[in-house]
C-alpha cells in the first residue's frame, strides 16, 4: 500500500517548498485538487522541484475542459517530469456544473466514458501519428496539424484516474481507467458490499483483472500527540463528513448502514445555512464507521489494518504544510513503508 498527501490550498509561490518536503520525507504521490485554485497550475512546479514523488490531480473537473485540453496538459507534465504524472478527472455534481461552472449538464457517466477514449485518441494521434477519427456523442477529434501537434514524448502511458461513488462510475473505473479515487466519505461496509462488486464487474466487462486498477482514497483521520489534539481533530472530521453526508449523490454510503434519512436532515439544514446542527448530526457511531481514530505514533498501522486488501494507495485527509511536523511526518511515512 502507498502512501500520498494531498497538496494543501497555496500560492503559487509556496508549492516548490511543500513539494521538495513531500519528496524528501518519502510520500509515494503529491495530489491537488480543484476547489479554491487551479489543479494543473501547481503541478508544473512540482515537477520542477521533485525528482522521485509521483503527483497527480484528485480530481480536475471533467467537463470544464475538452479532453483535448486535459489531453494537452497531462502530455507536457508527462513530458516534464520523466513519466510521474497522474492524471485524475471527476463529473463534480449537477449544481456545481452549472451554477458554479457555467457549463450544461447531461449524461455524466456516459459523457466522462467518452471523455476517456477521447483522450487516450488524441494521445494515440501523437504518439503513434494514428489518424484523428474519434467521433461520439459529446467529443469529435478529427483534425490534428503538424503545427498543433507536440509528438511523442518518451512515457506515453499516462494513467488515468476517475473518481466517483455511485455504480456506473464503479464500473467505469473497472472497465477503462488505470486508477479510481474512492469518494473519502466511505465505509469499509460500503466498500465490500458495493464498490468493490460493481468494479469487478467494470473489470469483467473490459477483460481485466483486479491488479489492472489501482484503487486509491484520502481517509479521514483524527489523530494527534495529545487529547486536545485529538480532540479538535475529531470536531473537524464531524463536520467534513456532515459536509459530505448533506449531498444527495452520496446518500446511498449512508444507507448501507440504515442512515439514509441523516442524509435528508443534513440537505435541509445545508439549505438554512446551519453549519453547527449539520455537525451535531453526526454521532460518534458515525465517526467510527467512516473515520480512522489513532494517535500519530499508531497511525501507520492502524490505517493499513483498516484498508489491507482493499486499497492500495491512501492519503490522509488532513492538511500537510512543509515545515510543520515534519519529524513526525517521516516517522509515520516510514512506519507506513
């Protein structure tokens, strides 16, 4: 199992440091994500101070972009970084499409699909100088110009990543990608009775097996040195799970153990803005289910006990900032390894 971080929301300016940190304590993978900044933007800075880490998006909005332009970036940090670079795309949900994006939202499963192939033709086209013949539903790409082709470059296989939780993304996963981002808002029930099923049947239909796809999460954790440190972290992981629980997309985690109706709770008090109810939502029962509990020295352990043949790569889903903890950090980097 390997062990990532997240990169936390930064200026430009203060990746490189963060990025060398990451690197040198000895995570397995840097991943960005697209909320408060650009994903793609950071990663070129980290595949300018890194050497070894591997570094990815978890996820880049799908739909925002062509797949000629996820296409287009993921070739050059391909190019940049000797072959480290991982690219991860996700649907995000309908009113973020369009009310935050700006962009129609239809057929997400099916679209991302196509997306995929999409992308792995135009990769072909300059690879392999394949002609550009990729018409579907939602994407054509059938005109490629020397002046607007970059080539080959020397680690053409770039994976990809989706994320998601409900079936068709499972199965999608299975069937196409070389990686899935499992929602953090998870159970191991879940996992077992629902995720794992509907890729293997993702698997099945592509002709795969289950060493073809990488599975991947950033687990909540609360930890800490002391009590008042695990104490605050538990508070926090409360409300990012009420955060999470509060969307309808993601009810079905919580029906697997019969807390479906939290999920309709937790959207009405979203809709009135009552942040401190949504967390008191959550009880400690909850917390166990879907969050690992350990102090730091007891981290390492306690998370792959958790996750051992089921997953093979887990962040945590706590902020790391170079420079801070550091020594801790190594110790459990190295206890994990």
């Amino acid at each position: 199992m390997k062990l990532d971080t997240v990169l936390p929301p930064l200026a430009l300016a203060d990746v490189p440091a963060l990025a060398r940190v990451a690197d040198d304590l000895g995570f397995d993978a840097l991943w960005t994500a697209e909320t408060s900044h650009d994903p793609y933007l950071p990663l070129a800075l980290v595949a300018e101070h890194t050497q070894r880490i591997q570094f990815g998006t978890s996820i880049a909005v799908a739909f925002p972009r062509s797949p000629l332009v996820h296409a287009q970036i993921a070739w050059d940090l391909q190019a940049q970084s000797n072959g480290r670079f991982l690219l991860g795309l996700g649907t995000q949900v309908k009113g973020h499409n369009e009310r935050r994006f700006g962009i129609p939202w239809e057929a997400p499963g099916p679209r991302l699909r196509e997306m995929i192939l999409a992308i792995r033709a135009i990769w072909d086209c300059w690879q392999n100088g394949t002609k550009p013949q990729f018409e579907g539903e939602h994407y054509r790409f059938t005109l490629m110009t020397p002046f607007f082709n970059p080539g080959p470059i020397a680690h053409p296989k770039i994976p990809i990543y989706i994320a998601g939780v409900n079936p068709y993304m499972c199965r999608l996963a299975g069937e196409l990608c070389d990686g899935f981002h499992v929602h953090p808002f998870h159970s191991i029930r879940y996992l077992r009775e629902h995720l794992l099923p509907e890729v293997e049947e993702g698997l099945a239909k592509g002709g795969r097996t289950r060493p073809d796809l990488t599975l991947s999460t950033s687990a909540f954790v609360i930890t800490g040195a002391t009590r008042e440190e695990m104490q605050r972290a538990k508070d926090a992981v409360r409300m990012q799970i009420s955060f999470y629980a509060s969307t309808r997309t993601y009810i079905r985690v919580l029906e697997t153990h019969g807390w479906g109706d939290t999920c309709v709770r937790l959207n009405e008090k979203a809709a009135k803005g009552d942040w401190a109810g949504m967390g008191a939502e959550i009880t400690d029962e909850m917390l166990e289910v879907f969050a690992v509990a350990a102090p730091y020295d007891d981290l390492a352990a306690t998370v792959q006990a958790k996750y051992a043949g089921i997953l093979d790569r887990v962040a945590f889903y706590v902020p790391f900032h170079a420079g801070a903890d550091d020594a801790r950090w190594r110790r459990i980097v190295d206890a994990f390894h």
